[in-house]
C-alpha cells in the first residue's frame, strides 16, 4: 500500500508544481480548511496583505462577508465601463446620504 503524496509533496514536486504561488496558496489553504482559500483570498485583497497567512484569524472575514465580496466581484466585472462608472456614482450617493444622516443623528 502507497499512502497519497503529501499536499507540500504535490504542490513542490507532484501535479502542482506547475501552478503559480498563488493558486498554490488558495488551493493549499483551500484543501486544509474547506472555505479557507476563499476566506483568505478576501481577506489578501481588502487587508492590502501581501501573504494572506500572516492575517490572525480573529481578523479574518466571516463567511458572510467573504461571499459578499465575491458575488459584488463577479457582479463588477460582468459590467461595461459605463455601467461601472454608472454604479460608482450610485455608490457615492449612498455613501455620501448616509455620512450625512450620521452626523446629524
């Protein structure tokens, strides 16, 4: 009997090898804690982290967040540059309505 090559195995020498670092790191990340790679892939981009491993876990997202992220994402790059620019400025908006509405509460 010959047990599975080890994740470290197949991403340095194995199948994986030909990966980037970073699919390497989700995928890692992904395998080791079902949800993980997501979680730190979100938390990479919007803590400016150059290494989503050194993010502590108190500080990662939480899975609504991190689903939250991914579907706004997937919904952005499915617009035109017009749409885009469209959103941006109903985003505004509502940022600018609600700093508004509380200072003056």
């Amino acid at each position: 009997n010959i047990s599975p090559p080890s994740l470290h195995h197949h991403f340095e020498n194995g199948d994986g090898k030909s990966l980037s670092a970073n699919t390497k790191t989700y995928l890692f990340n992904e395998i080791r804690s079902p949800g993980g790679g997501a979680t730190r892939l979100v938390a990479a981009a919007f803590c400016d982290a150059k290494d989503s491993t050194t993010i502590p876990p108190d500080q990662l997202p939480s899975p609504l967040e991190v689903n939250f992220h991914l579907k706004m994402t997937y919904f952005l790059t499915s617009l035109t540059q017009q749409q885009t620019d469209e959103f941006a400025d109903i985003l505004e908006t509502i940022v600018d309505v609600e700093k508004k509405a509380f200072v003056f509460s």
